[in-house]
C-alpha cells in the first residue's frame, strides 16, 4: 500500500511539473515580482481539488449549516427593490455603527472600521498597510496558512512562535518573548484558533499585552471564531488589554455567511485604519451592497439566536466526532474550545502527508497538520462542518483506509 502511494505521489509531482514546464514555455517572458514568489495556493485547497466525488469532508473549514432564512429573504428583498450602487469604500454607516458597537470598551467612531470583502480581505490590507520591507511579524505555529503568506506579500518576514504540541497547542509567553526582536513590526494572534480549535485566555491576552507594552509592535488579532466558542463565556479580545490591536473579523463562519464576503477591519489605531481603506478602495472599492444591507440583520436577536444555536450544533458535533475517533480508530482529537476544528493525534500512524492522501483515495478529505506549521507535523486538523452521519462514515472510511 505505502509503495502504492508514493507511486501516486510520483504521478502527482511529474504531472504538476510538467504542467508548470508547460505554462512557463507559455508565459516565457512573464517573471513573478518578487513579493509573489514562493506564495502558493495552500495545502489545504490542493488537497481539495483533487478530492474524488463523494468525498466527506474534514477539510475545509467551512460551515455546513444553511444562512439563515431571514438574512436571505432580506438579500432577495433589497435586490428586488432597492438600487444597488456603490456604497462608500468604508461601507454602510449602519453597518460601521453596529461594527462599532460590537466592541464597547473601545468606543470606536465609524471612521476606525473599514468594512471588507470577507475578513481575509481585512487581515490582508492590515498587514499591507502596516508592513514595511524586511520586518518581522510573529505568527503563532502551528497557524492558518494565509498569515505567512500575507507577511510575504507585504515584503515582511514571518517568524514563528511555537505554539507546543505537547501541550495541546497551548499559548507559551516565554516562547512568544524569546521571538520578540526590533525588526518586529507585528504580531498575530486568533482565538479560538483555526487550526487548533484553542481559546487564548485572559492571563495569555495580558501577558501578550505586557510584553508588547510601549514597544510599538502592532497587534493583529483574527476574531472571526469570536461567536463560535464552547465555553461559559465569549472569548475575550486581545483590544481589551492592548492599544495597538488591529480586529479582523467578519460574519462568515457564525451566521454561514462565507459568499457574502462580508467582514471588517477594526482599530482605535485611526492611520492604520486610514490606510487600509485607501489599499481597499483600489483592491476592492466596496463590499456587496446586497450583503452589506444584509449584513445589517446580523446583529438583531434572531441573528444572536442562530449563533448560539450554530454553537450548540458544533459543540455537540465536535464531542461526537472526538467519542469516535476514539472507539473506532483508538486515536486522540485535542478538545475543541471553540471554531470547528480538532488536531488529531496521528504520530502513531507514520506520514501525515501519506496518511492524507491514503484517506482521500478512500473519499475522505483531511488536512495533514503540517499545512499549518512544523509544530503539527504528525497531526491531522479535522474540521466538523458536517452531520453526524456523514462524519460517521467519514470515520468507517478512514478505518477501512487504515486496514487496506
Ligand atoms: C482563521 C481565519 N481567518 C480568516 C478567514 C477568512 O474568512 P472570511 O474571509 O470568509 O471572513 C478564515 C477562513 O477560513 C479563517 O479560518
């Protein structure tokens, strides 16, 4: 069987060579600038679109739940009867105004929110307007891939701090200090965390926080989990404890709203926020006005009941998935705090990569952690964006992988 893989491994890479061979005889006098080079679509899409049909998906994290009824019916009702312009680059003032409010202890004025395609857009002119040739920004390992690629695109330098394996990925202040050097421009925090399903806690905010006081180092923290967490309390937002934080954040993942592509930057830091909207005009001018007048339901009680109702959905799926896991492969899923995601611990079982692609020949999607940084090498981050059914056959599939 291991022979069979990398026999199809070898097929894999031969075809991609020669299908790059091909494109550059093509596009011979086309040269990459620089800030491009060694930017790559990710792991964790290549996997996908290679993946046969029929396949469960543990893979992509992306929600399975339907948008909710009233926030289509009011998108089909402005696209009937209203003008559908331009709005303002920023966005909507409504929607700013709601943004603002969203973040009370910061009292932040409409003109401190940049409303963007999908958080992504906001996380990468953050980076764009803050990042200068040649610095550093920290990004945790193991992280969603696009920091890394963000940072390069913006001419910085990502430097890695280690999130610990041997302790379920959790924060680690002296080993986020040990990274901390002049050329630090920025560091990136999100929580809960894709790809570990973590939560940074209060002590792990104020100890960033302390250790980031009166340096100047820009702090992006990535909230677009915020809504989606499993325990007691919301997690707290690392602007509570320090000044200079940049919120990306965005409707996609708790009210299943990934193609509306509505999500925001937010900051008391108004020059950072300036900037970003001046790269957004020319990259996107403005956010779907359909969406943005959409949007605007997001935060009414309906759409809070969705949300808590989401959280429930894959609090439940996510214990039912780790129970499994554990009966039928006698394998370990880390315990989810938050988002959709578990680290599943396949060190016992060889290469990750080679396990991935044993298990998408048998129609199951999974991302092999080391998509995500070195520190996941050896485990697999499964995303339960799925009934339970299917995820019980995702796992009957995966064990009958493992017997081939
Ligand atoms: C950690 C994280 N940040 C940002 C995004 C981008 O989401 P969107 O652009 O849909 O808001 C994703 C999507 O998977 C994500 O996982």
């Amino acid at each position: 069987m291991v022979g069979c893989v990398a026999t199809i491994n070898l097929l894999y890479y031969l075809y991609d060579k020669f299908l790059t061979m091909k494109a550059m005889q093509q596009n011979e006098n086309f040269k990459l600038p620089r800030r491009l080079q060694g930017v790559q679509p990710t792991l964790i899409r290549r996997i996908f679109e290679r993946a046969l049909p029929d396949s469960i998906n543990f893979g992509l994290g992306e929600p399975d739940l339907p948008t909710p009824q009233f926030l289509r019916e009011e998108a089909a009702r402005v696209t009937l009867e209203e003008q559908n312009g331009y709005t303002n680059h920023a966005g909507l003032l409504p929607l700013r105004e709601k943004i603002a409010a969203s973040y009370p202890h910061l009292n932040l004025q409409p003109n401190q929110i940049c409303v963007t395609v999908g958080s992504q857009e906001a996380m990468s002119a953050a980076f764009l307007a803050i990042v200068d040739e040649g610095d550093e920004v920290l990004i945790s390992n193991p992280s969603f891939p696009a920091y890394e690629n963000c940072v390069k695109i913006s001419g910085g330098v990502p430097v890695f701090y280690r999130l610990p394996a041997e302790r379920d990925f959790a924060f680690d202040i002296k080993e986020f200090k040990s990274k901390i050097t002049p050329k630090t421009k920025a560091a990136v925090v999100i929580s809960p965390s894709n790809p570990t399903g973590k939560i940074f806690t209060e002590n792990d905010l104020r100890q960033i926080a302390d250790a980031l006081r009166d340096t100047g180092i820009y702090l992006i923290s990535d909230e677009i989990y915020s809504d989606l967490y499993f325990t007691d309390e919301k997690p707290r937002s690392a602007s509570e404890f320090y000044d200079r934080t940049i919120i990306v954040s965005g409707l996609s993942k708790s009210l299943s709203m990934t193609g509306w592509r509505v999500g925001w930057l937010a900051s008391s830091q108004t020059d950072v926020v300036r900037a970003a909207l001046t790269l957004h005009g020319f990259l996107a001018v403005c956010t779907s006005t359909i969406s943005q007048k959409a949007s605007l339901l997001g935060w009414t009680d309906e759409a809070e009941r969705a949300k808590a109702e989401a959280r429930k959905i894959y609090k439940k799926r996510g214990e039912f998935l780790i129970d499994l896991f554990e009966k039928e492969l006698g394998l370990r899923g880390t315990s989810p705090e938050g988002a959709f995601y578990t680290m599943l611990d396949v060190r016992n079982l060889g290469d990750g990569l080679e396990l991935a692609e044993k298990f998408l020949q048998n129609r199951v999607i999974t991302v092999p952690g080391i998509a995500f940084g070195t520190e996941a090498k050896g485990f697999m981050r499964i995303s339960f964006c799925n009934i339970e059914e299917r995820m019980a056959e995702g796992v009957r599939r995966m064990k009958e992988a493992l017997n081939k």
